[in-house]
C-alpha cells in the first residue's frame, strides 16, 4: 500500500471527483479512492499534507492513461498522414493542371509553398508524384526524366 500526499484536499477531491475515482471517505480524515489502473492499487490511500511546501509555483501530477490512449495516437497519426498524403496530391495535381509540365525540383518547391499549413517532407512529394504517374494522371518525359506533364 502507498501513500500519496496531496497539497489541499479541495485540490485532491475536485481531482479524484473529476475522474470518477472516489468511492468511500471513512471518519478518520482519509479519502479511500477507487483506482482501477495497474499502476496503483485500489486500497492505496491518498492523505493531505498540510506541510508540504514546495519552491515551485506549479506542481505537475502525471495523468492516468487509459489503456488505449496508445493505440488511438497510433490511428490518429495514420489519418494524418493520409489526409497530408492527399493534400500533396492534390496540390500537385492542381499546379500541373496549371502549368502542363514542370521540372521535378520547381514542381517540389511550388508544392511546398502551396501547403503553408503544415511543412511536407520532399520524400513524400515525390511518393505523391510516383503515385501520380502510376495512376497516370502525370508522366515523365522520354527525353527529360526530370521534366513532368500532366495528362488528364
């Protein structure tokens, strides 16, 4: 069993009532909270420190995960890199409709200027392009293998 002690009781009980965690507060002055995290116990006991001082004007106390915390961030990086992967084809489309073709590198350099709303990686772009050409809406000149020209 450990104990943790907490600077005010307001603090701890607008805490632990936020996140649901207290069960039972019994006459001895204690607040038994229920935890149903691995890391802590349900019979761990949460005791205010009247002394504690600390020099720091801020305290930081880690959050509980949830569990799947992890696989969400994992899904939501997915959908963003998705959606960016869209979005530099789609500025890449839109810039060759423009032009009709265009050298790799002025394309590359367009295509970053165009996403101001987050900085794409050059790698990527030219993933997009591949992609482009695969599908055919690009091809690659016969002569010039640096030179794009938009076909659709």
């Amino acid at each position: 069993m450990r104990v943790l002690k907490i600077v005010s009781f307001q603090k701890l009980f607008s805490f632990a009532n936020d996140f649901g965690l207290i069960s039972a507060s019994d006459g001895s002055g204690e607040l038994k909270l229920d935890i149903t995290s691995s890391k802590l116990d349900s019979d761990d006991i949460f005791v205010v420190n009247e002394g504690f001082t600390c020099p720091h004007r801020k305290v930081k106390i880690p959050v509980i995960s949830q569990g799947s915390g992890a696989t969400e961030d994992t899904q939501r990086q997915e959908r963003v890199e998705e959606d960016r992967s869209i979005a530099v084809e789609a500025a890449v489309v839109r810039i060759m409709k423009a032009r009709r073709q265009l050298v790799h590198q002025q394309l590359v350099s367009e295509v970053m200027q165009q996403l101001n709303f987050f900085r794409p990686n050059p790698k990527i772009i030219k993933q997009r392009i591949e992609h482009l050409i695969e599908r055919e809406y690009l091809e690659r000149d016969g002569e010039n293998a640096q030179l794009y020209r938009y076909l659709a």
